[in-house]
C-alpha cells in the first residue's frame, strides 16, 4: 500500500491517554457479562458507569458521554473500511510518461580546419590564424552508404558557409515501391570523397534515409614536413554536441593548445566551459557564456584561461545550438618541433573507459628519452580527469597482440577528484596495443601516442581519445596516403570484426574479418588499392564481446602519426518520454 493510500490505519495517539483503571466491583460485574454478542455493549456501559458514578459523574452524563463514545467508535471503524475500499483518487496515482517516437534527422559531421601557427595572438581572445609551412596539406576523405537498393541518400562536403566543395550524391526521390525494390539484385554502393584538398572547417551532411540517419563518415588529415608544425595530425569529422570532454591538452612553455568552437547549426550556442588542471578545477574568468554564432567558429588559446598547466581537461557545455569541439595541440622544445595534433571528444565519463590504437616504442630509448628535461611528455601516457568529489582509484591494462602486458608500477592509481592525472605507459615491450581502465568512480581518459628518440630530431604527438564499443556500419573513411591500419581490441572476451572496404568507385568489396581473442588487439594493414581502384575506406561491424575500435596513419621515412578513433554508428528512430508541466 503505497504511502497517504490509508493514513487511518496509521493514526495513533500521542501522549498519555485516560485513567482507565477500575475498581475490583466493575471488573466483576464486566466478567460476569462476558462481552460477548449483543450483552456485550450493555455490560461495558455498565462497568464504565460504575466507575464514572464512582469519580462523581451524574448518570445522565455517564449514559450520554459512553453512547457518543460509542458513536465515535462505530464512525471510526466505517471511515476505516471505506477508505480501505474507495478507489484511490486519480490525483494521487504514478503515471509513466507517454513515449513519442522522434524521426531520425539528417547526419552532419563537423571537420576541423587546418592546423595553423598562432601569430601575435592576445591572450584569452579569438586568435588569428597564419600558415607557417610551405608543404602544408589538408584534405578531407568521405564516403556515405547507399540502401539496401542501391540508393545513396543526398550527401555533400561543404563549408560553414558557401556552395558545397563536393556534391556527393543528390537529394533522393521518393523510395521505390517494395515490389519493385524485390525484383531488384541488391547491390551495395557508396557515395565517396576520396581526397579533397580544404583550406577551412568543413560539413559532411547527409539526409536520412528508410527513417535511419545516413551511414556516412569523414575524416581530416593534414601533413608538414616543414616549419614548428611539421608532423601529422588527423580527426574524425564529429556529430555536434551539447555536452563533450576533452582531455590530454597542455599549456606549459613550448606547448600550444588553441580550442575551436564550432556552431554549424541555424540557433546560436552559448557555451561555458570547466577547465580541470593538474592540481584540481580552475576558475577562470572568462570561460562562461561564451557566444558562437550560427555557421562560425570560435577559438579560445587555453593558455589564456588556464596558464602553465601540464595536463589540462575541458568540458564544453552549450545551451541552445549543439557545437563541435576540437583542440590543436602542439610542442615545440626549444627550435624542435615536438608534434602537432586534434584533440577530439572522448566518451562521457564512465567507470571503464577504452582507447585504442597505442603504438608504444622501444622502453629503454623511450626511458632515455623522457629523463631529459622537457621530454616528459615525450612517451606515451593516459590522462585520467575525475569530474567528481571523490578521488577514483583507477585500474589499467594493456593488450597487445600476445595478450596483456604488465606496467611496472603495476596499473593501479589514484587520480585526484576534479583533476587530471597522466599515468605513463612506457616500460612495455614496443608494439600496438589497446588500453583499458576502470574504477568504481567516473572519469574520462584520452591517450596520448608519441613518435620519435632522438632529442635533436622533429618528433610527432598523437591522441586517441577513449572511444565506444563497435557497433554496426561504422563508416571508417581512410586517407589516401601513408601508412594505413586499422587496429582493433577486445579487452575481454572474444569478438568478431568485419571489415568491408570501400573503393574510389562506389564499390563495396570483399570483407575481410578479425577473429580477435579476448585480451588481445589486432592490426590490419590497408592496401593501397583494391580491383585496380584505390581504397578510400571501410564499413566495420563488430559481434560478439565489446571490441573498440582505430585507424591509425604514418608516413614512411618520418616520424609522423596519428590515431583516429571509430567514429560511432548512424542512429536510427529514437523513442524520447514526454512529460507535461509549467
């Protein structure tokens, strides 16, 4: 019976109740009686009346005060049964919020621009941009799946503003009928992007399809081999968000972390931001209520929110248009340039976080390394920020393709409550791995990938932020040029992943697949082409236990490196409660 149903029942009385003491002729004259059947009310007025005649109560008051106790009594009694049986008021009943189904909506991924050198650039304020080297390029790879029926769903690249760069496939006319869609042999089919040079933030867009967003991906990548951001930096192109963690930034002398805010939808973002440092939240002035305009971008140098921090976290929150959010990162040691890198959104924080794609070097070169002064940052690590009040202890585990490799420390560490912690992961023999790390509190983690031994030498920096299990139809866009793998890891249990690749025709080829053991992570190495075509990217699904997922880029001959990791799946109908109030 749920509470206020029956208070009745509940009443009982506070403080000392009446005197009922009797003397031994009542009691007597009350056995005698027995209480029982119609007597009964005839012998307890008469001992009440004794025992009232006795304290000096007239009769008439004895007879009229018992019947109206009587009276009270019997009321009281029916009040009960008649609450017990009405039907409870439809005022005091729980009723579930109605469930209303939301069509899926068109599919928009936001790439960055491309990576640039800050000049003169005040500090806390939007930054002007310059190109420090002569062999920078950008490009943009892109490709979006067709229906079951052949029909790619209407897809472009695009800037913030302006005529498409690339019309990927036209809006789509009515679907055939089911009829005439059976009588056809399905053939699968892609719309692509194989490789479009871009000089600023771009927009893949594309429309849903059978009520299911569009399959589609993109991803930027951009190459130097000149100037302080000489290396190589790559992104996914991401769905924008009210609510994205970034993690692994740095601030202190030689490095460079600028924020970019992009607002791609038609209602203006207002966005503020938590800044967690190494020594816990930092209170900035300034990084409340920060206005993005529809179709602009907005960058913000960190450093002039949270100056000299060597490990820093940012959470971007945005009331009214969601925004996508990416850091530039990049070091420079002195004249050497020590690598250049998008930060992008990890997944929320959780008690287990996963990232893949970590190539780890030699441990005794990397040991000599980071032992010089200011190379500490200049090996692989995980950056651990702990949104809440409670410190976590935090458990974490690599797996190569042999299986789990112990870090010397042993793995466990407690990382600081509303601060980011780096836990190093040198020490481990030289090889591709996957990390995994969980605690009974919630954090967010990204991972931070190095290339590079020599000290007088240009290096590279990479982040492969904690990614979600794989899914079905991811679409992994793979840039034209270097060294390609994709790198897959499943920390627990075994998992079976297929990947489709995608051809510069619009073909869907043969898949591959990767029987992957549990705590063991495989690499797969791209081809350059397939069926004289060149490989432009790949449809991947997962089965079986939770398997994650990354691409991972190089260059021969240089240090360059970079790690996307899996963009997530198309969403499809979503079923959202409604609730009703003022």
């Amino acid at each position: 019976m749920s509470k206020g149903e029956n208070n009745n029942e509940n009443i009982k009385q506070d403080g000392p109740g009446p005197d009922t003491s009797t003397d031994a002729s009542s009691m007597t004259e009350t056995r005698d009686a027995g209480v029982t059947g119609a007597g009964a009310p005839a012998a307890v007025l008469s001992g009440a009346g004794a025992a009232l005649r006795k304290w000096g109560v007239p009769r008439a008051g004895v007879i009229g005060g018992i019947l109206s106790a009587v009276a009270l009594v019997a009321a009281g009694g029916g009040l009960v049964s008649a609450a017990s049986l009405t039907p409870q008021s439809p005022a005091s009943r729980h009723l579930e919020a109605p469930v209303a189904s939301v069509p899926a909506g068109s599919s928009v991924g936001v790439c960055p621009g491309p990576a640039r050198l800050l000049e003169g650039t005040p500090v806390g304020t939007d930054p002007q941009f310059s190109p420090d080297s002569a062999t920078a390029k950008t490009a943009v790879s892109a490709a979006v799946l067709g229906s079951s029926a052949g029909v790619i769903p209407g897809s472009r690249l695009a800037p913030l503003t302006g005529a498409p760069l690339a019309e990927i496939a036209k809006r789509a006319a009515a679907a055939p009928a089911a009829s005439e869609a059976a009588a056809r042999t399905p053939a699968l089919v892609a719309g692509v992007v194989p490789q479009r040079e871009v000089d600023n933030i771009s927009v893949l867009s594309a429309d849903a399809q059978d009520n299911r967003q569009a399959a589609a991906g993109a991803v930027l990548s951009y190459t130097a081999e000149d100037g302080d951001l000489q290396g190589s930096a790559a992104a996914a192109c991401q769905q924008p968000g009210n609510d994205l963690w970034l993690v692994g930034a740095n601030t202190a002398l030689g490095r460079s972390a600028v924020l970019n805010l992009t607002n791609a939808s038609s209602t203006p973002a207002t966005v503020s931001l938590d800044l967690f440092g190494s020594e816990g939240l930092i209170q900035a002035p300034g990084s409340r209520g920060l206005l993005v305009a529809p179709d602009s971008t907005r960058s913000i140098v960190l450093a002039g929110l949270a100056p000299g921090q060597e490990r820093l976290g940012v959470r971007v929150r945005s009331t009214g248009g969601p925004v996508a959010a990416v850091i530039q990162q990049s070091v420079l040691r002195g004249l050497t340039p020590g690598g250049v890198d998008f930060i992008t959104p990890g997944t929320a924080p959780s008690v287990s976080q996963v990232a893949g794609g970590l190539e780890i070097q030699d441990p005794a070169a990397l040991a000599a390394l980071t032992a010089k002064p200011g190379f500490a940052d200049a090996g692989p690590a995980l950056e651990i920020a702990v949104p809440g009040a409670a410190d976590a202890v935090v458990e974490i585990k690599l797996y190569g393709r042999d299986g789990q490799k112990a870090l010397p420390r042993g793995g466990v560490v407690t990382a600081k409550a509303g601060a980011v912690t780096e836990v190093s992961l040198a020490g481990v023999p030289a090889g591709t791995y996957t990390v995994a790390a969980s605690s009974d509190v919630s954090f967010a983690a990204t991972a931070r990938l190095t290339r590079g031994l020599q000290s007088g030498d240009a290096a590279d920096v990479a982040f492969s932020a904690a990614s979600a299990r794989l899914g079905s139809q991811h679409i992994v866009p793979v840039p034209s040029m270097g060294d390609r793998r994709l790198v897959f890891g499943a920390p627990a249990g075994r998992a079976t992943v297929s990947y489709t690749p995608i051809t510069a025709d619009g073909k869907i080829r043969t898949a591959g697949r990767a029987d992957i053991a549990g705590g063991t992570t495989v690499s797969i190495k791209v081809p350059a082409a397939l069926g004289g075509s060149p490989l432009v990217g790949y449809v991947v699904s997962a089965a079986g236990d939770p398997a994650y997922g990354a691409l991972v880029l190089g260059r021969e001959g240089r240090q360059d490196i970079s790690a996307v990791p899996v963009a997530p799946e198309a969403a499809g109908q979503r079923q959202v409660p409604v609730t009703l109030g003022y």
